[in-house]
C-alpha cells in the first residue's frame, strides 16, 4: 500500500507540473503534503515534516550551492572560461579537436552549472565547427557529455551535493571517485558515441546550428581575459581542497592538529568559501574590476539559483515525508532477501522516477529518501550510492526535460534527431556510470 501511495503521488506530480504547469516547488509541497496524509501521518504534523525536509536539506546544501553558484558566474563574466575552452581547442588541433572539446567541457562543467556551461560554450563550438569544416554535433555530444557527467555525478553540482548530504557521503569521496568514474564515461558517451551516432542518424549532423536560439552573445577579446593557467585553477580550487583533504584523511592515520586544519580546510563549506575569495581576487580585483561590478557579478548568480534552491527543498521536503511515512523502511523491508545490490536498486529507482519526472535533481533526492534504509543493510559505500543515484537519473531525457529541449533548438535538431542524440547521450551515461559503480563496488 505504501508504494502505491508513492506512485499516485508522483502520478498527481506529473499531472501538476507537466499538465497544469505548476511550479515545480509548489508542485512537490502539495504532492508531499498528500502523500503524508495518504501514509496516514498525524495531520498536526505533516507540515512540521516538510518544514525538517526543507531545512535538512538546504542547511547544508545552501552554502556549498550558493558559493558554487558565485565562483562559476566570477569565471564566466570574467572570461575565464572562454580562455580556458579556447586554448585548450588551439592546443590540441583538428585531429584531436573532441579531446581539447571534452577536457575544455569538463573543466568548465566543474565550475558552472549544465545550462550556464551550455550556452558558454555552444558559440564556440559552433564557430570552431565553421573554420575547421566540420559538424557541431561531431563536438557538441563530447561537450553535452562531459557537462552532463559533471551535473550527475560530481559536487558542487546540486543533485550530488544533496544526494551527499542526504547518504551521509564524504563529499571528498564522492568527489574522487566520481571524477574516476567520470573519464571512462565521458569518453564512452562523447567521442565514442558520436561518431556510433553518426551513423545511425546521419542527418543530425547534416544540421547548421541555431546560435539565435542563445540571445544575445556576449563578445570577450581573448587578450583580456584571465591567463589560461588562472582560470583553470580558480575553476578546479573547490575540487582541489576537497580531493586533498580526503586523500589526507585517508593516507594519515590518528589524530594531530595539522589533520584537524586539513579537514576543516577541505570540508564543502570552508573549501567552497576559500575558492569565492580567490575567485574573487583572481576573476575581479586583479583584473582590475571596482568590487561594485564583481558583487553585481555574485547578486546576478544567487537570483539564478533562488527558484533551483526551492526546488531542492521542495525535494528534501518529499524525502522527508517519505522516511517519517514509512516508506524507506517498507522498501527496505521489501527488499531485505532481495539478491539486488542496493547500488543498482538506487540506479533503477532514480532512472524509474527520472523517466516520468524529467528533473534528475526531484528525481535523485525522491529515490534517496526511498533507499536509505538498504545503504545501512547493505554495507554499501555512501559515495557509490551517490553516484549510483545520480547516474539513474540522468537516464532517458525526454520530452519533460528542460535539457531535451534545449539542446533540439540549439542544435536545431528534429524530434526524432533529438531522441537519437541527446536521448541517447543521456542513457548511455547512466547505464556507463552504473556499470563503472558496480565495478568499483567489486574492487573497493
């Protein structure tokens, strides 16, 4: 009965934000709000559980996400990221365009959010496509691989910042093993796929790019942006002190003051505001910008991430209800002899709820709430679990994804040239970064 309350609940969902077009947040506060009382809750607290879900999850998730959100648009505005996508591509030359495309997309996914890096770098490839006589889409799937690999599976990004928070996960942990599981992914999904896809779908490369779909450009003069080197390094700090400070952990054992600054120099939080400040000297003061630009800069960025910040509590909030309703235990209970590993149950049940839902960040925070319970029996390792989760919910983007509809227009794709790209793009990165996390459960 408690999973068929669940599924009703993600029906009305459904209904609510693709029918009625609802506001997602909105959305999911009623949603969980009837699904507490379809679990039979005390009504007097139902709302003090969304009030938890929210809290919990934006309590933590707040700074790292709000600090991400600063230090991606001071590299943007700044031209760091147009320097480093376009050294990278000068560098490496024609034969090896999709590498510099994948290495430039990567980099850049790390320190923006997927639909900022999108229409960052979509220009430049689709002028690096004219002059060298070659399609967008022959660099455009390397590019949307290696941002979406960065999006799913890898913090500051929101879903596995609060999948993190939400399992318990070092965010350093999931940080390297993400990254691990990143390259043979990306590589997979990118320039292996393309040129697959190429010839199942010949006339999506046949396309010319729809750069009027972006807006306004704006134009940055290459001679004055921040050096290469900066800007590569000001994007990778956060990931930088995190990766370290868990090596660090791991290799020293005991206790002593010099692991305590490391920690606590590595922990999101600290690391996330460290790598703001450096931004913001490095990105603004010596570029010789007045700080009343560079804090426009930060004001622009949090009015970006307001709506996806409610999102994300709205999604905490239905975690929530799920685990004081029962259900996680009830799923739990359901699958205790199950020969499942709980990896794949978190893959599945992420894809499952992706596929209906189109948001992979809804997605991924609903199956956590869902699966908590077998991470404990299991004994499964919290950083797989993340990854696990966020690799299920980027599979299959469809129709009631803002991504599917942004990559057909930019790229100015048919709907069946989208499905046989993007669509396909999407899932062979969920079903890589599941089997790469069941490999490394095998070997860890």
């Amino acid at each position: 009965m408690p999973l068929i309350i669940v599924a009703l609940g993600i029906l009305v969902l459904l209904i609510l934000i693709v029918k009625l077009k609802i506001n997602t947040f909105i959305s999911l506060v009623i949603v969980s709000a009837l699904v507490a009382i379809g679990l039979g809750m005390d009504i007097t607290k139902v709302f003090t559980s969304i009030e938890t879900g929210i809290g919990d999850q934006l309590g933590h998730l707040a700074l790292v996400f709000g600090f991400g959100a600063m230090l991606g648009r001071l590299v943007s505005d700044a031209g760091g990221a147009y320097r480093i996508a376009t050294t990278l591509i000068a560098r490496f030359g024609r034969k090896k365009i999709q590498i510099a495309v994948v290495i430039a997309s990567f980099i850049i996914g790390l320190a923006l959010f997927f639909e900022v890096g999108l229409v960052l770098l979509i220009p430049i490839i689709f002028a690096i496509a004219a002059e060298l006589g070659i399609s967008i889409l022959y660099l455009g799937i390397p590019m949307a691989a290696a941002l979406s690999v960065t999006h799913g599976f890898l913090p500051p990004h929101p879903a596995p910042t609060a999948i993190s928070a939400a399992y318990h996960a070092n965010i350093g942990q999931v940080l390297l093993i993400g990254f691990i599981i990143a390259i043979p992914t990306v590589i997979v999904a990118g320039p292996l796929l393309s040129k697959w896809t190429r010839k199942i779908m010949p006339s999506a490369f046949e396309r010319v790019g729809n750069i009027h779909a972006l807006g306004k450009q704006r134009k940055f003069n290459l001679e004055e942006t921040p050096g290469f080197a900066i800007s590569t390094l000001t994007s990778l700090f956060p990931v930088i002190f995190m990766a370290l400070a868990t090596i660090f952990s791991l290799t020293v054992k005991g206790e002593s003051e010099l692991k305590n600054m490391v920690e606590f120099v590595g922990a999101p939080d600290t690391a996330m505001l460290i790598s703001l400040l450096i931004a913001i000297y490095t990105m603004g003061i010596a570029r010789k910008k007045p700080m009343k630009s560079i804090m426009q800069s930060i004001e622009i960025s949090i009015k970006q991430i307001a709506m996806m910040l409610l999102i994300i509590g709205g999604g905490g909030a239905f975690k929530q209800v799920l685990i004081d309703g029962g259900v996680g235990d009830y799923v739990a209970a359901m699958f205790t002899n199950s020969s499942f590993s709980p990896l794949f149950l978190a893959w599945m049940i992420a894809a499952v709820l992706r596929i209906c839902l189109g948001s992979a960040t809804v997605a991924a925070l609903t199956t956590a709430g869902l699966v908590t319970p077998l991470m404990a029996a299991g004994g499964i390792n919290p950083a797989l679990m993340v990854i696990a989760t966020g690799a299920g919910s980027l599979i299959a983007s469809h129709v009631n994804d803002a991504g599917f509809w942004m990559f057909k227009e930019y790229f100015n794709l048919s709907l069946k040239e989208t499905f046989g790209t993007w669509t396909l793009l999407e899932t062979v990165i969920s079903i890589m970064g599941l089997i790469c996390v069941m490999l490394a459960d095998f070997i860890l």
